[in-house]
C-alpha cells in the first residue's frame, strides 16, 4: 500500500510537468531507488542564472535498534540556486540556500506501544554542479549543510526535542540526481 501510494504521487508529480513550455527539468536520485529512499525534483529557470528547485520523496526501510522497527516517511523541500557562470540557462557551478522538512513513522514489529515517530524542518545552504547533455539528458551532483529548526521524536512516553542538542541539530545531504530537461537547452552565452 505504500509503495503505491509513492506511485500515484509520482505519476501525480510528473503529469503535471507534462504540459510545460518553458524550460523545467525533471530529476530522480538513483541512488535514494537503491536505498529505498527516491526523491524527484522539478526545478524550473526563473532567469538565465537562477533556479528554483521543487523536491518530494519518500522512504520504507527496516531499522533495528535492540527490537526491529518498519519505517515509511515522506519529505518535501524547496531549493533556490544561484548559477555563477552558465553555459546554457541553469547549468555549471551554482550556490544556494534550501528549506526542507519531513516526517517518518517507526512502527516496532514486537509491540506497537515501542512505535516513534520522527519529524523534522530544516534550512541551510547548498553548492553543487549540473551538467547537461545536448540531448538535455541532466545530471547533477551537490550537497547541503544547515540547522535543524525543529527535529522532535515522539513517543507514547513524550517528545524530545533533538534540536535542542547542538551535535544533533545538523542537517546534511548529498544529492546524485539524473533527469531531463524540457524546453530545449536555453541560450549560450
């Protein structure tokens, strides 16, 4: 039920990309597929050097931590880029800032009354690179480093608030995305 549910939001996602005339790229992390945890992106050029960059995902995994825990979340995020020198329109080196937030469920395969929950807000700054293909095939490769606004876990005993912690109130990504781009490749420079 919950891989389909992703499924729907998925074909969702992209069919309402899928009448798009300016230039927009849709993106997948291929290595989130492997690890059980996909994100897709649509980032669309507001001008030549500046993107705004829309992300959705989820994520099931088992984690075992003295009894064995099922997983499932769901995550959001938003990222603005700043592209320093573009080839074509939203390509090369870019810098940026990013606001993200999510929330997964811990149910404990033992007992229910073991089951958390996790959720999280957080923003910071990103760099990365994209490179695009003359087929408009996009690969990207960037990472984000930022503070955790909220990061609480919530049990049947309580809450507790892990951004309180400074060593827990980091939030970091890295991100492999592969996608294509619509619209054709923007003008050289």
């Amino acid at each position: 039920m919950k891989r389909r549910a992703f499924v729907i939001l998925t074909l969702l996602f992209c069919a309402s990309f899928a009448s798009l005339h300016a230039q927009t790229e849709l993106k997948i992390n291929p290595l989130g597929l492997i690890f059980s945890s996909p994100n897709l992106s649509a980032e669309f050029a507001a001008k030549d050097n500046v993107g705004i960059e829309a992300i959705v995902g989820a994520s099931w995994y088992t984690l075992t931590v003295i009894e064995k825990y099922k997983s499932f979340g769901a995550n959001a995020g938003v990222l603005g880029k700043y592209y320093f020198n573009p080839e074509t329109t939203i390509d090369k080196f870019y810098a940026g800032i990013y606001l993200r937030g999510g929330s997964n469920k811990f149910t404990s395969e033992v007992t229910s009354a073991n089951s958390f929950s996790r959720s999280f807000f957080a923003g910071g700054f990103a760099i990365g690179q994209k490179w695009v293909s003359r087929n408009n095939i996009v690969f990207e490769l960037g990472t984000g480093i930022g503070r955790n606004i909220v990061s609480k876990v919530t049990s049947g005993t309580g809450t507790v608030n892990l951004a309180a912690v400074p060593l827990l109130n980091i939030d970091f990504f890295l991100r492999l995305d592969v996608g294509y781009r619509f619209g054709g490749v923007g003008k050289k420079k």
